[in-house]
C-alpha cells in the first residue's frame, strides 16, 4: 500500500506540474517566444549594421535640423540615389578630409540661384520655402524689417550632370558651395562623394528627418525613408518576446506556489 501511494502522488505532481507551466504546452510557447524574439532583436540589428551608419555631427552649420554633438543614423546608398532635399553625408578633398553633412538643393542639370524677388533660394525659377532655415544671428528689428535672404552671398550656378549643389542649413556659419563658387564645377560634388543620407536622430532624442515638401513638384521628387522604423520596430517586439516569455515560467512557479498555500476549506 504504501508504495501505490507514493506513485500515486508522484502522478499527481506530475499533472500539477503540466498545469502550472513546468512542463508541457506552456514550456514550449514560452521557449519558442525566447527563440523568436533572440531571432527578430539579432536579426533586426545585423540588418541595421549592414544599412545604417551612425555618425556624430561636430559642427553647426545644420542647426536646428541637426546640432553639434547629435548622433545621426544615415543610410548607406548610391550617389545616384540621391534627391534634392536630402540631407548627405559626403568627403570631397577639395573641401576636406572629413566626412561633411549637408542638404542638396539641387541637382544635376538645374540652375540654382540666390535670391528671387523674396530673398529665396530659386531653383529653376521656382522659389524653395525652406523651413527648416533659422536666422538666429539676427537682432529682431532686422527680422521685423523685412524678408530675410536665404543666403548672404548672391550666386547662380548651373550644376554639372552627375553633380550637386549642397548648402548647411545654418547659411551664416555654414562652409558649403558657396565657399567654393570660383573652383571648378562653381562649388559643387559628384554623386559619388556621398557615402550615405541622414533618416534620422538617434540621440540625445529619436526622431526622423522629414523629407522638406518644397522640393516635392520639382522632377524626380523627394527621396522615400529608409527601412529604419520597420528595424526599430522589429528590435522593439523582439525584446518583448525576449522577456515575455523568459518570465512566463518564473510567474507561474510564483503563482502556482501561491495555490498550493491556499487552506483546503477556501477551495
């Protein structure tokens, strides 16, 4: 008798221990939650690695799109990817041995110029609403008298093919095209020089770099984000998974540690 006793109890263990989640359909879910999420969180960020490359920005010649000190994550592409609008990052040992961050207002083939009857940067005849221009250097009578020149220096450029005209966003402190307007090509850079496109901000905060809807109507558009949301996205349900299913059989120890203190009357 009193070894079916001890077998019988065993068994029973045995069933609690498949209820509770030790063993059984929910071990199995929780460690196939682990194995996803390991799969999604590597996977997403190997996929980074290989499409983005971070970069920090030293100067501030792209205040307020992009401060000194800020941590960008820009997408490795092809020079010919490029469209006007975008902000690159690009080497051109004519203007320096360091990577440089920029915004393309124009392209091959286009007549740049500044400034149309507001003070606009014109590309092609059409004035460019630049909103991501800040005039922080002026007092605010100057702002209030009128119109503000979208740069201190005039130019007009007809930009080679296969080049581009690149400008900071900070136009008063900023060392771009214009700086190089009596070199060869009137101060612009072959699509080749651009190593990668600025998406977004990844620190101090996260945000994405919007796309400036004035260049829009021009030929060939604006450019499309990259693939960074879909990655972050993809990190972020990975490490949920991850910790959602490495808890599962913690709690359920807890839980079920619980019900067995429970007094047989309160059943």
């Amino acid at each position: 008798m009193g070894e079916t006793l001890n077998t019988q109890t065993s068994g029973t263990e045995g069933i609690r221990g498949a209820k509770d989640g030790r063993g059984g359909l929910g071990h199995v879910l929780s460690g196939v939650a682990v194995a996803v999420g390991f799969v999604l969180f590597l996977g997403a960020f190997a996929w980074g690695a290989f499409t983005y490359r971070p970069y920090t920005v030293p100067t501030d010649s792209m205040m307020p799109t992009v401060n000194p000190g800020d941590r960008v994550l820009a997408q490795r592409i092809d020079g010919g990817e490029v469209r006007r609008g975008d902000v690159v990052v690009f080497t051109d040992h004519l203007w320096s041995d360091s990577p440089m961050v920029k915004r393309v207002v124009a392209v091959g083939g286009d007549t740049v110029k500044c400034c149309g009857a507001g003070g606009r940067l014109t590309v092609n005849g059409k004035e460019l609403d630049e909103p991501y221009l800040v005039h922080a250097e002026l007092a605010p009578e100057a702002a209030a008298a009128g119109p503000v020149p979208a740069s201190d220096t005039p130019f007009e450029v007809k930009v080679p093919e296969g080049n581009l005209f690149l400008l900071g966003d900070r136009r008063a402190a900023s060392l771009d095209s214009r700086a190089h307007l009596q070199e060869a090509g009137q101060g612009t850079v072959p699509r080749s020089a651009v190593q990668a496109r600025v998406d977004a901000l990844a620190w101090p905060s996260m945000r994405m770099l919007e796309r400036p809807a004035t260049y829009a109507s021009l030929p060939g558009g604006t450019s499309k984000p990259g693939p960074v949301r879909l990655q972050m996205a993809a990190v972020a349900a990975g490490a949920a998974l991850v910790l959602l299913g490495a808890a599962y059989g913690p709690l359920v120890r807890v839980l079920g540690r619980g019900r067995r203190r429970e007094p047989a009357g309160a059943r």
